[in-house]
C-alpha cells in the first residue's frame, strides 16, 4: 500500500463528505501482430489516473482525473462533492458507508516465476507462426497477436480501505482465412481473444501455440469444402469454447441486478429475469450448476475484492437448475434486497464501478465425452464462437461458431461449415441433458464486454466443460 | 483558462516536446484525445450515477529505421511533468523500437497542413442539472413510464499532428440527453436530444412529443410467428445497419485480406437496389477530416452509388501495400460521417404505405450472421409496432430477423425515405465520440423474420 495515497485522502476528502474514497489505477499494455509471415503492429502505452469519490446525503459523485497530483485530487473530491450535492436532490436510492467496506488486502496474479519473452522475441515467434500457417495457397490471411497487460489498482478511503491489486494479464490468438472461389472461411483459438488469461510465463508453450495455429489454418482449408450446416432440429454439443459465449449472453447478462433493476434499459437492455425470480426460478435442468468464483487461477476475472473494496468469494448462482442468487454489487443488494457478490467493477480511473460479470463458470457435471457423444443420436458439435446476438431481454439469441462436426448415432462425423443455432435463454437451459466431467472443462476469457452508461469494457472469465442440449434449431450459411 | 484551451494548450506543448526532441531519422505523429465532460446517469427518473471526467490522451507512432511503434500516455495538465512524461516516452519508445523487426509497409508521415475549428456551445448550468435535465422528464412519470438513461455534456478535442508539419485541432462542447421511456408492460420509445446549444424548451417539447408514442405501446402485444413481413425500417433502424460497412466492410485492407463482406458487391458480382447510395461526407460538419497523421480525407467520398461499388476506405498502409490510391483514412479504415442517400418516399405516408406489416423504429444487437452472403441478425427494440390497413394496431413481441443485406437492400428495398435524421454518435468506451449519421427511413417489400 502507498502510504502517500492513503495520507492523500485524508487530506483531500472535503467538509461535507461522509465518505471520501480514492481509486487509482494504473494500466500498462504492449501488443504485437504479425501477418502473413511479416511484422505487422506493434504498441506500448500506459494509462493512469484517479477516480475520488464522495458520499454526501445518500448519493456518490466522482471526479476522474489523469493526475496523482495532490491539488489536482483535492480539487476533483470538491467537484465530486458538488455532485454528489446535486444528486442528492433526487437520488434513486441513498446509500450509506456500507456499501464501501473498510476492506484491507494485498492481492497479485498466481503465475510462474520468469520474464515474459520481450517484444522481439513475440515478433519473432508470430512470424513464424504465421508463416507456418500459410502451408496451403488458400489461406490468404495469417495472423498472430500477443496483448500483455498488467493492471494495478489502488483503493483507499477515509472509511478504512487499503486494497492493493495486480494483475498481469496475458492473451494471444491466432487468425487464419481462407478462401476458394467465393467461399471464406475463417478459424481462431477458440474464438476472437478467447484466450485472454491471468498468469505469466507458464501461459506461453510456444512449440504448442505454433502447432495450434497451423491447426486453425489446416481448419480454415478444411471447412472450404465442407458441406453446410444441416437446416433442421437437433441436439447440439457444445465445446467450452462455445460454451463461453453461451454463459456470457444468456446466464451472465440476464442475471445482472442492474439489469434486472432497470439501469441499463437506455442500452444494453434489462433482464427476462424478475427480482422475484431469484429463489424460485427453474432457470435450467438439473445438471445446471453456476458459479461466480473469482478465485480460479489463471481465469482472467480473478480477484480479492471487487473496485469498492468488497471481498470476494465463491458464490453458487444457479443451483441444480434453479436460481439462487444474482449478480449484484452491494449497491444493487442495498436496492433490491437480493442477495449478491462482489462484483461492482470499473474499466479503469475513468469509469464509475458498476454490476459486471467476474468469473462466471459453468460447473463440471459427471459425463465424459466420449459419453456424451456416445448419447446424441442426431447433432451436431460446434466449436469457436464467431457471431452471436441476443435480445435486450437476454431471451431469444442466434450463435453461430467457426466450425462443426456431425454427430450420427453416437459418433463424430463429418465437418460442417458455418454451424449456427438459435433459441430462448429461457427454454434453452433446460434442455440441458449431458454436462462434461472435469476432463472436459476449460478455462477462458474476453477483455471486451461492453456495457454501461457511460459506456465500459471489461475483462470477463468463463471456464465450463462441453455440454449437450436436447432439440435445438440449428441451419447453415447460404453460400 | 476554459477546458477547450487548456486541452488545445497541453496538445501544444506535448506536440512541441516531443517533436523537438526527435533526432535524425526519426519521425512521429501524434493523436490527441480530450474530454472534460460530466455524465448523469438516471433510472425512474433519479439520479443513478453522477460525475465527471476529466482526459487528455495521447497517441503516439514512433518511426525510426524502418521500424515502427504506437504508444500512448495521458496528460495531466501539469506542464513540467507532463514534459517530463514526454521525453521519458520518447526515450522508451527509442529503446522499443530498436528491438523490433522492420516494418515491411511502413508509411512516414508526409501530411503538412493545418486547420483549427472550434465550437462554443451552451450547456445546462451544472448545479441544476436535475432540474433542467431530469425534473422535465417527470411527464414521462405522469404517463405512467420510467425515465431512464444518460445526459453527458462537456466538451471534446481531437488533435493530430506530425512530424513533417501537419497539425489540426478540433474542439466542440456538446451535449447526448439519451434516453427511454418504459412502460410498465415492458415497451419503451427511445430518443436522443444531442446538439451544441440546450434549449430547455426544446428538451421539453421533444420529451411531450413522444408521450403520444406511449399510448399506443400500452395496448395489448401482438405476438408475430416467424416470417416474412412488409416493414418500414425508421431512421434509426436503418442507422443500426451502417456500421456494418465499417466492420468487416468497405476497407481496402478488408478486401485484400478476405475479410470484408462486401467482396460480392466489390467485385460486381452483386449489386444493392439502384436506391442505395452511401457517402462518407464530412460536411455534416460533426467529427474532423483529419487522421491520426494529420491527413485530410476528402470532404465526400461516394462509397455506394446507385447499388453499385464506388470506392474502398483506403489507408496510406493499404496504398503502400496494396497499391490502391489513399483516401486518407485512418489505419482501421471505417466509414467516417456516412451519410445514406435520401430517395423520393414522402415520409408522411409511411403507415399507408406499409399497409398490413411492421413499424420498426429500432434494431438491436446486430452481427454478422453469414458472411460470405453479407447476411446479418439482430432484433426489433423499443417501439415496434403492428400495423394494418395504415393503422396502428398494436406493439409486438419483438422478433429475431436473419437477412442478407443484398436482399434488404436489394430487390427487396421498395422505397427510401425523402427525409433523412441526423443519428449523433454517442458511444463513450474510453472517451466520448464524436460524429453521427445521416440516414433515412426505408419501405422494405418482405424482410426475413426468424425467431
């Protein structure tokens, strides 16, 4: 803990605060790209700044400054007093200091120890990468890129909090297209930045990430002369790579309690899900069990405490089909009287924390895969999310994935291109008929989950094992 | 010192350090983001969220011996440490650079000129924004609705400048009253009150305008089975389609990397409606011309005309690589300012026109659904309504639609509407934006409903 901040707001908060807190956040990124066997892009750059805020007569104002200056802070806790003031007037509820727990941690990434490979050396593997993955004439795009952040967050306040957070963040993929005759086709690593982890050297093998892209590569070849996608009704299985955008759009979002209390109607949209669902609601089959649980290691949206300096932990949400409990920060707790977890999380100094998925995780069931498949009689496999939709209400969706496989009478058959499905969130879970052991469960992650107003993006993690879901409607591309 | 001068003034001083610091063989341009802008958030008509931010962001591409290297800071404002962060910066980015391989298409910055456009505006008095903002809007409570969304005001910079002389700067102080009314039932009408002068009148008058909207959203839902359906796509649905010609769109790098689903339409094997005309045309005077490198794009650029292609979005990268001429877009090579040709349909006939069908007013959560056809899926929101025999009879259950835009805007596009709204850009990830869309409404003879 910085001593100088934990002084710094002491002294800034102003008369008239009942609370004053200090969020500082320091974000340091570095990308690099190459293409078709060529050095393509590369960026450096750090983003830091402060985020004062004040509770004053029941309602919080905040003023965000890119400055760790003390007379720069000092004059943002007065305008964010002035806020508050103004707000006061008509609040949508009065919080209390609460809802700002006096929480004390020191918290980093679990990784191995060692220096991630510099900026060179990632230039030099993703071109050869990319040039390895351009073996057949029809790929007419390779491409390989490396995100690396590492995000440090300071929360300090009058009320007693001292919370010290660092992340290190480390993502890669790789892209391959390719084309014959009017046909594309397109494969990643498990969908766009799905490959977005917390951790350090250990996440980087790079003989296994080349084999993996000239595998997406050989894919891409592969799916120009697959058929489509059969237009019809019939079981789907999931990979965990699809699975995550699943929980993402129909478990995640529908369970926000701002969502469910109407703050993002304007936007992002509400929720098919009532306040007075949550402990009744049957919101999938039996073998549905979901977790918020930030303690996964090496899942992207790991954490002690949420940016309000709630402790987090573990929280079942979706217990054996029914809901349990939501996504709600303890100023949306403090509005419904729901239960929640400590998930109020900002993008950065910048933005005010609000409801976010952390991770979100789909719990492994009792089937192996050969078990599952085994099961289906009629279906398909879909893997690698590439297009997905889904209304304001979080119910009727579209997904569609980068590549799919027939399943006949028990077993995998041939390759589909352009497998997509679509449903309502509500009907969808409970067709849920067959959840992977744990020998199926994967761990993955998105840095771009858009929501709020003003509007954020967030880093979101979710880890679940293959499933199977009974009679859905499934169909192809048109080309 | 106002906002807007203290952001022109750290642009300027950071734009002086660091270009005069470099040494031979090096060069750098430099993009400039600012804001200083206060967001009220609302729910039920209170306040949600109320605050302020305060940002002056720095973009930086640093070229030396033919390597090439972006990086970004912010500035705080403070002129000695903001100096210092700038040399420091400009010291790492040497050491960066270094270690990496040579940029194959690198560009170095040639652009010169130079422009300066400001504009003042008139914001709400920030001690009353719940009275002149939120209090209006209890009409909206007294119609039985919920009052919800953001106002954000304040203004917003953008600078670019380079090396080899160009420097541009652009302020504007503007205010995005964005916002629903939701009735119990779940239905809502959206608008947006956007400009650079508030007029408390005219917020008044507008919110009064849509309570007409409400009452024929409270009637009972009709529920739609799949299928194909006579729609009137409203401006504001028409615009949730624009940024498909961005994403995956009309960029040259797009095209080249089998990438943009356009390539049917680029290559002549496809045609849109000979009612469809696309520009990019910065006359709408809502966002710079300039680049990140100080380019200046032409003030129009047709990029659809009469159905067919007219012209790529083409960076000075894509010219270098590809060969194809530089329109002076910005390396992501998106559409800028797109402006969608009006047609001859008298917007005042729309409900006759449609006769039995649908009123859209807007979509949701569009994607690309199949590429290589340039089919997109997404979904009805807000006040979507039912129409027969020129008469509105009831809001729907909103519904899924799977459509090629070849169709939609194909032979399916039976008329364009003669009046065109202006749809601002309010997106804020990271920093508000700037911009917005000229579009008209559009008579659509059978768009495919799925789900």
């Amino acid at each position: 803990m910085s001593t100088t901040l934990k002084k710094l707001v002491g002294e800034i908060a102003p008369p008239g605060a009942e609370w004053c807190g200090l969020r500082r956040v320091r974000l340091s990124a570095r990308a690099v790209q190459a293409k078709d066997g060529r050095f393509d892009l590369a960026y450096d750059y750090v983003d830091e700044g402060c985020m004062v805020e004040v509770l004053h007569r029941g309602q919080f104002g905040y003023a965000a400054v890119a400055s760790l200056d003390s007379g720069a802070l000092a004059r943002a806790a007065l305008k964010a007093l002035e806020l508050a003031r103004v707000g006061s007037a008509r609040p949508v509820h009065a919080f209390d200091r609460s809802v700002r727990p006096a929480t004390v941690a020191n918290w980093e990434t679990k990784r191995a120890p060692g220096r991630l490979p510099g900026a060179d050396e990632l230039c030099a593997f993703a071109i050869d990468a990319t040039r390895a993955m351009r073996a057949s004439e029809k790929i007419v795009r390779s491409d390989f890129l490396f995100e690396l952040r590492d995000e440090e967050t300071e929360f300090v306040s009058t009320g007693g909090a001292e919370l010290v957070q660092r992340k290190h963040i480390v993502g890669y993929n790789a892209t391959a297209v390719a084309r014959e005759g009017t046909l594309t086709q397109r494969r990643t690593l498990n969908g766009p930045r799905g490959r977005t982890l917390q951790g350090g050297v250990e996440l980087l093998d790079f003989p296994a990430m080349k084999a993996e892209a000239v595998g997406a590569a050989e894919q891409a070849v592969e799916l120009l002369s697959a058929p489509e996608c059969p237009s019809d009704t019939r079981d789907v299985v999931l990979a965990p790579d699809q699975m995550m955008l699943q929980i993402h759009e129909s478990v995640g979002h529908p369970l926000e309690l701002d969502r469910i209390l109407g703050d993002e109607r304007n936007f992002a949209g509400s929720s098919f899900v009532k306040l007075e669902d949550i402990g009744t609601l049957r919101y999938g089959s039996d073998l549905m069990n979901v977790s918020f649980d930030p303690g996964v290691d090496g899942e992207p949206a790991s954490y002690a405490a949420d940016d309000i300096g709630n402790p987090a932990r573990k929280e079942l949400l979706i217990e054996k089909g029914i809901l349990v409990r939501a996504l709600g920060s303890l100023e949306s707790q403090a509005r419904s009287g729901k239960p929640g977890v400590a998930n109020q999380r900002a993008q950065g100094w910048f933005r005010a924390p609000i409801d976010r998925m952390a991770n979100l995780n789909l719990e492994p069931g009792a089937s192996s895969l050969d078990e599952i498949i085994g099961s289906v009689e009629k279906g398909v496999w879909m893997e690698a999310n590439r297009s997905w939709s889904i209304d304001d209400y979080r119910n009727k969706f579209q997904f569609g994935c980068e590549y799919g496989r027939l399943i006949e009478n028990g077993k995998l058959g041939a390759t589909v291109r352009n497998p997509n499905y679509r449903g309502v969130s509500s009907s969808f879970w409970r067709s849920l008929f067959k959840v992977g052991d744990a020998s199926t469960f994967r761990v993955y992650g998105t840095p771009n989950c858009g929501k709020g107003e003003p509007n954020q993006l967030i880093t979101v993690g979710h880890a679940s094992p293959v499933c199977a879901f009974k009679d859905v409607e499934v169909f192809g591309g048109e080309a | 010192m106002s906002a807007k001068k203290d952001m022109e003034a750290r642009f300027g001083r950071a734009c002086d350090a660091l270009f005069g610091a470099l040494k031979g063989g090096e060069a750098l341009a430099v993009e400039f983001e600012g804001e200083d802008s206060t967001f009220l958030r609302f729910n039920r008509g209170k306040v949600r969220q109320l605050g302020s931010v305060e940002r002056a962001d720095l973009t930086l591409r640093f070229y030396a011996n033919g390597r090439t290297l972006g990086s970004g800071t912010g500035l705080t404002g403070d002129a000695d440490s903001d100096a210092k962060a700038c040399a420091a910066l400009l010291a790492r980015l040497r050491g960066l650079a270094a270690g990496l391989p040579e940029d194959p298409f690198q560009v170095l910055p040639a652009a010169t000129g130079s422009s300066r456009e400001e504009f003042s505006g008139r914001m709400p008095d920030g001690a009353r924004l719940v009275e002149e903002v939120l209090e209006p809007g209890d009409a909206i409570g007294r119609a039985g609705a919920d009052f919800v969304g953001l106002h954000a005001q304040g203004p917003v910079c953008r600078g670019a400048a380079a090396s080899s002389g160009a420097r541009h700067w652009f302020a504007t102080e503007i205010f995005a009253a964005d916002w629903s009314a939701y009735l119990p039932n779940g239905k809502a009408v959206k608008s947006c009150y956007a400009g650079r002068e508030w007029d408390g009148a005219e917020w008044r008058r507008r919110l009064a305008a849509e309570l007409p909207r409400l009452e024929a959203l409270n009637r009972p839902e009709r529920i739609l089975p799949p299928g194909e359906y006579r729609v009137w796509l409203a401006p504001d649905a028409v615009d949730a389609f624009v940024p498909f010609f961005s994403r995956m769109g009309l960029s040259e790098r797009a095209y080249r990397e089998g990438s943009s689903a356009w390539t049917a339409l680029r290559d002549g094997r496809k045609k849109l409606s000979p009612k469809f005309s696309l520009a990019q045309d910065f006359s709408l005077g809502a966002e710079p011309r300039f680049n990140e490198s100080g380019e200046l794009a032409p003030e129009r650029l047709p990029l659809v005309e009469g159905g067919a292609f007219a012209n790529a979005i083409v960076s000075s990268r894509s010219e270098k690589q590809y060969g194809a001429v530089s329109n002076a877009a910005p390396e992501w090579e998106g559409v800028r300012s797109p402006s969608v040709a009006s047609g001859d349909f008298d917007d005042a006939k729309v409900l006759e026109s449609i006769g039995t069908g649908l009123y859209v007013s807007n979509l949701h959560y569009l994607n690309w659904s199949d590429f290589d056809s340039a089919r997109v899926t997404g979904m009805t929101r807000f006040a979507c309504v039912w129409v027969e025999d020129g008469k509105i009879v009831a809001p729907i259950k909103d519904l899924r639609f799977d459509e090629s835009l070849y169709r939609l805007w194909g032979d399916k596009l039976e008329a364009v509407g003669s009046r065109r709204a202006f749809v601002a850009e309010t997106g804020s990830y990271v920093i508000r934006n700037l911009g917005g869309s000229l579009v008209p409404g559009m008579l659509i003879d059978g768009m495919t409903f799925t789900l």
